[in-house]
C-alpha cells in the first residue's frame, strides 16, 4: 500500500439566502448531493476534521498581462461553425479531422467541412461539466488505427471517468478497449485532456471531482496526471510503483503542452471558485515525474517543501484550458476571461520563467473577442486552430457558435 498524502481541509457551507432550510428542502438537497457529488465529505466539515485553508503564496512572474484584441501576427477565419461545446481537435494523416463535443458526438470534417451526420456518438453522462472531453490518436495512427477518448459516465448513481480506446474503421469509429475508468467525476472539475507525449505514453488529466482532498492521496485517481502506455498499463518508470499517478496536488488541469526543444511538459490549472471562500487563483505548470502540486495545500508560489511552484500564476480568475507550444511561444485558452494567452519562456538550467503574457483577442480581463476559449491546437498546415465554448451555459451566444477558428501566421508582423 502506497503512503497516503492528506491534506487539511476547511469545510465550505451551503446557504440559502434567507439562512432557513426546511426539512423537505433538506431532505432533497442531500440527496442532490449524494448523487451528483459522491463520496465528497460530510457538509460542513472535511475528511480529516480539520479547519485549515491553502498557504496562498504569491506570483511568481515579473511579467504583466498585456491585451491585443487585434494582433497584427495573425490573420483569423472560421474554419467550422455550429459545433455544440467542442472539447478537443485532432488531425488525422490523410487530411481529415475530428472533434469531440461534450454532449457525447465524435464530429468528422473532412475537406474543411464539418459532416452533418456524426462520425460516432458515445454514451456519456453530459452534466454540468462533465460528458465527452478529450481526443487523442494512437502515436502510430493509422498505421495503429486506434482514437482515445475521455468522457464522464454513471455507474448507478455515481458519476466517473474513463478513457476508452477506439478502433478507426474509415466511416466510423468502434469500441475497442477501456484503458482505465472509476476515475472521480462529479458535475465539476473533471480535468479531462489527454495527449500522448514525446515518449509515446498517454497522460491524462484527472480533476478532484469537488473533493479537494483526493488530490493529495496517492491511492486516488482524482486530482492528478495519470501516465499510461497505450494499451492501459502502468510503465515500469512511473514514479510511484504501479500506480498510473504520475503528479498529483492538482484541482482542476485541463491542458497539457510539451516544449518541443526539452520535451519538458506543462499543464494548465483551475484555481479554487469558492473553496475556502478562495477564487481565482488559476495556474501554468512545469509537470515533473512524481511532482506534488500543492492542492488543496498550497497556492501559488510558496517556497514551500514539497510542493511546486507555479510558472505563472494569476490571481484573478483565469480558467486556463487546452495549450500547445507554437513558433517557441506558449498558447494557452482560457474560458472566463475569453484569451488566447501567449506566454515567452525563458530557461535557465531546468528552471523556467515567463518574461511576456499576451491576451491575443481580449479587450479587457473578461471580455474577448470570440468569448470562451477551450482549446488551441497547431496543425499540419504550421497554422493555429483555436475552438470557442459559449454553448456550455456560462458564456454569451455569437453568431453560428460554436466555431473552430483558423489562425493564419504572418511573418514578421508581431
């Protein structure tokens, strides 16, 4: 058995606004709370009875957020539109595409056009948050034709997730294989990216399911990244013995990025929205074998053993999602606050430092352009794709939402 890490937790209250609840409203509310928030502590207090909140440190940037709402470096057309909550994008070899949209439809675009009738549809338990989320292929596709996916599923009246493995057919994609399930899930904090990395293993993404104390025990798959070989087993190198967990302290990490020149990896990461009466708080993340992240201990940049610091790290809301290094640059979506956020990097040793963020198409901290953002992708063509989410009942409605745009690079204008 693996030595458990827990954590002290402050207990968060419930409260009506007139502070009465009745026995009926009492009675419905808990079992509200059974079946959309299961296993999470008893109301009021927290696994281990303690009272304590995160050490908040402070921000380890010397940078400012700039804002461009029209960068010059780029040159934006809608690639696809009338998409429902687009979660993920992916390229495929002979110049297809696919995306995954939460409510449960694998949609193909084939010729640049999105495919009426969906490429697959999977059974998901789409609620709140939760549903269909992240996409990735086989490293070898379609030589291995095999698609990854990560979705949010009921087992009676417990909500998970779980990564399964698809087989490409050509005109659809079947089942093949789970790869791992009985993940936490609840109605937030999913996490739900997954992406192969320079060494041809799976990371996954795994959020605390509203159980903030998950993420610092070893033996719980919520609040962590997962490392997995392509058919599901734990490799040899994983830092914690055969366990998948291969960094942990983590909220809610929705994003995952490998720096090309180091194959260092980055993870994007949702701060508290009203944990410990906490908000904001949101963070980009060195990921390094067998790390401990911090939460629900530490916040921001703590100098506190043996938690990690943050490479940069806001205090305001900022909800970081997908990311991916493009032209040497860091581009990272973000929901609330509605920004392709371009970061520079500078390395020393083994130590990074943002010495630039850039707010690409944001007039103000919560008001962009194309509104939410989920993910940024780069693809075959050396141009970036970035998907809006303002269909998921938290952002403002524009025309066709919602949309894969296309942004097209220009040399020398930045």
């Amino acid at each position: 058995m693996m030595k458990r890490r827990r954590g002290a937790l402050k207990p968060y209250l419930h409260r009506f606004s007139n502070g009465v609840m009745t026995p009926a409203v009492l009675c419905l509310f808990l079992v509200a709370n059974a079946v959309f928030y299961p296993c999470s502590p008893a109301l009021g207090a927290s696994r281990d009875g303690s009272e304590d909140a995160p050490v908040v440190g402070s921000v380890p940037q010397k940078a400012e957020d700039a804002y461009i709402p029209d960068p010059r470096d780029f040159v934006s057309e809608t690639f696809v539109e009338n998409l429902e909550i687009p979660w993920e994008l992916v390229f495929l070899p002979d110049g297809r595409a696919l995306t995954t949209e939460r409510e449960g439809r694998i949609r193909l675009i084939r010729g640049g056009k999105l495919q009426e009738k969906p490429y697959a549809t999977i059974d998901v338990t789409a609620v709140g948050e939760g549903g269909l989320m992240g996409l990735a292929l086989h490293p070898d596709f379609p030589g291995t034709p095999y698609v990854y996916i990560m979705y949010t599923y009921r087992d009676g009246i417990r909500i998970y997730n779980r990564v399964e493995r698809l087989r490409d057919t050509g005109s659809t994609l079947v089942p093949e294989k789970v790869i791992i399930e009985k993940i936490p899930g609840s109605r937030v904090h999913n996490g739900g990216r997954i992406a192969f990395g320079p060494d041809n293993m799976l990371y996954v993404c795994t959020g605390d399911a509203r159980q903030p104390e998950i993420a610092q025990d070893l033996d719980n798959l919520g609040g962590k990244i997962l490392r997995l070989t392509p058919d599901g087993a734990v490799p040899g190198d994983n830092p914690f013995g055969r366990s998948p967990v291969y960094a942990y302290g983590l909220r809610n990490p929705q994003g995952l990025a490998w720096d090309p020149r180091t194959k260092a990896l980055f993870c994007s990461d949702h701060g508290p929205s009203g944990e410990f009466g906490l908000q904001g708080k949101d963070s980009i993340k060195r990921i390094i074998k067998g790390g401990n992240y911090g939460w629900p201990l530490a916040l921001g940049k703590t100098g506190k053993s043996p938690y990690i610091d943050p490479v940069v790290y806001w205090p305001e809301a900022t909800p970081p999602a997908g990311m991916t290094f493009f032209r040497g640059k860091l581009y990272v979506t973000s929901l609330r606050s509605e920004a392709l956020i371009r970061i520079g990097l500078r390395r020393t040793g083994d130590e990074y430092e943002a010495v630039s963020i850039e707010r690409l198409y944001a007039q103000g901290r919560d008001n962009g352009i194309y509104g939410r953002l989920r993910g940024v992708v780069a693809g075959p063509d050396s141009e970036l794709y970035i998907f809006t989410s303002n269909r998921d009942g938290r952002g403002d409605l524009r025309k066709e939402d919602d949309k894969i745009i296309r942004l097209v690079y220009r040399q020398g204008q930045g």
